[in-house]
C-alpha cells in the first residue's frame, strides 16, 4: 500500500488523541510522529496519521501480536520506523481456547457496540459474556439490536437486553438505513472511537458501511444468515479502524463464535451487580447460594426480586473465571503464571 495523503487531513484530536497521550511523551520525542494503529496482520501493521493512511516500517524481532487495532504509537518521521506504543487508556482483549496469553481485539475505546439482532441470534448469555468484557476493558457498552425492521415488535428483545446489566444502554436499528446513523450519533462524534463486536450474520459489516459512508467500491463485504438457525457467515476477517462520517472512528472484528472469559472478576462483578451486593448479607462468608441457611440470595429468589436463570448464569462465568484466571505460583520474585484449572 501506498503512503497517499488523505482528502481531508485530520487534526490529533480528530483521531482520538488526547491530554493521556501527550503526558507520555518525553523531551527527545516531540518530533515523532503520532499515529493510530489501523489494521494488524502477521508481518505488517497499518496506521493513521494527520496526513491519512501510511505502511509502518517495523524494527527486526518486533512482534504484532503487541499491538492492537487503535493502539496509538510513535515513529521516525520521515521512514515511518515504529519506536514505541504508548499506554492504552482501554484495552478489549479475550482469552483463546488454548492460548497463552489474551488475544486483543481492540485498544482507546471509547464505546463498545455489542450487536446482535432480533432474530434466533439473540442471546442473553453469549451478551451477557460481552459484556464482562467491556465492563473489564474500563469501555462503555451498548447493545446494538439489528434488523429491528423484521420483527413486528422489538420491544421484548429490547427488554431482555436492557435487564442484562444495570443502567445497560440499548437501541434498536435497522443497519441498513440512514436513521442507524442518527441512532448511534451520540458515540460517534469527532475523536470518539467505537468497536463492533458480535456474531457472523447479525449486521456488522452493515452497520460499518453505514456509519462510514462507504462507496460501494470500498464497502466491506457482507453475508446472509441459514433461515434454519440464523446463523451467520464470517465476512469479516481481520480487524481495521475505519473513519465515521459523523467524524469518529469505528473498528471493526470479525465474529466470535465461542467466547471464554478470564481474568474478568471486576467485569462479572459489575454485570451482576444484584447478585454481588447481595452476597455480603448471606449468614456465611463462603456462601455458595445454592442451599445454605440464611442466604440472601435465594431470599431474593424466593420473593421474586431475582432469576434463578440469572443466579446460574453468574455461577456458570465465576466458575469459568476462576478455572481460567492466571494465578502467580512460586518463591517471591520469581513467580510465574499457571492456570488454576482445566480449560473448559
């Protein structure tokens, strides 16, 4: 790819730079250049600049699996040589089956859009795991219901979905038209930086097109859903910043299939704030709210202040969190990461 310069040349703060960024610079860097990682592959990674998009040049040994699609960075000038990542004021990352260490999804958001439509998509609990990430990664989310326009009523799923966490913003939209633009304006605004998550089929890349503007030429691929199960097809491959219209920046991921949370305690403490304020009343401090006397818990259960499919989904993430949360074993000073469980 060519280092062309853009139409419209950005300001920093067009590109979501802010006083955080700046105090990280030292005396020796007021001359690099400030640049917003674009899109990240094996062996190459893209950025933004003030001037539009430029090819990084990247020093021997360097691995891109550091860095994240919206990471901001420093570089010589005139080679564009990557120097230095400064720190990250969010970072979305999930945990891979298998994988070592957290793969990263996405860095400097502001917003989380966790899309997802009203059809046999819909889903409380895989939303629910969505958003432990996002409560973790210190990101706003909101839930983003497509296809709102092939349901006689999306209320119910807009109900479903705004129970899910307190204070959970939730809109509902039809991807494909002007109005989504509108709907989601109040993210969108000039440096603000949303991410889209969800599964294949439920609009993503719709929705991305949308909020861009895209010509047809430049228009991500989309795909369709099975009418048996709604499910959709990756169309979607990588992840990539791309410019909103209304003068925000959007990245866009491809869909999740499986999604296993770890090292998300403060994230489920947050989505289930109605269990988690109840706990400390329990009559024992190890309470496992399942059969002990005196539990606040299956009171709250019992009197209908509470869901019992509620409370087993909270079990279900703790207990995936647990197994799979690092924990730092050995003599001091010398410790290192073992799992405290099985993978499920």
């Amino acid at each position: 790819m060519k280092n062309k310069p853009s139409l419209a040349i950005h300001s920093l703060p067009a590109l979501g730079w802010s006083d955080f960024y700046e105090e990280q610079l030292a005396a020796d860097e007021a001359n690099l250049a400030r640049l917003r990682i674009a899109t990240v592959h094996r062996s190459r990674m893209t950025a933004e600049s003030i001037f539009g998009p430029v090819k990084l040049k990247l020093a021997p040994r360097m691995n891109t699996a550091d860095f994240a699609v919206g990471d901001w960075i420093l570089a010589e000038p005139d080679t564009n040589l990557l120097v230095r990542r400064l720190d990250r004021q969010s970072l979305l990352e999930r945990q891979t089956m298998g994988g070592r260490t957290p793969q990263l999804i996405a860095a400097n958001l502001d917003t989380l859009f966790i899309v997802t439509s009203c059809n046999d998509d819909f889903n409380p609990a895989r939303l629910e795991r969505y958003l432990a990430l996002a409560n973790e990664a210190d990101t706003r989310p909101v839930i983003v219901l497509t296809k709102a326009d092939q349901v006689e009523d999306a209320s119910p799923y807009q109900q479903q979905a705004a129970a899910l966490q307190r204070d959970l913003e939730v809109v509902t939209l039809n991807a494909k038209t002007q109005s989504a633009v509108t709907t989601l304006a109040p993210w969108c605004g000039e440096g603000q930086t949303v991410a889209l998550v969800g599964s294949s089929g439920v609009g993503k890349s719709t929705l991305l097109n949308t909020l861009a503007a895209k010509p047809q030429e430049e228009a991500q691929l989309t795909g369709g859903i099975r009418e048996g199960d709604a499910k959709g097809r990756h169309t979607t491959t990588s992840r990539s910043l791309h410019a909103i219209a209304t003068g925000g920046w959007v990245i866009d991921t491809p869909g999740m299939r499986t999604l296993h949370v770890s090292d998300v305690a403060a994230g489920l403490d947050v989505l289930f704030a109605e269990i988690t304020e109840l706990a400390p009343q329990c009559q024992f401090r190890d309470c496992t709210h399942l059969h002990e006397p005196g539990c606040k818990v299956q009171e709250a259960i019992k009197a209908g202040t509470l869901d019992a499919d509620r409370l087993d989904r909270w079990r279900k993430l703790s207990n995936e969190n647990r197994e799979n949360t690092p924990t730092l074993t050995g003599a001091r000073g010398n410790k290192r990461p073992e799992k405290s469980g099985k993978r499920r």
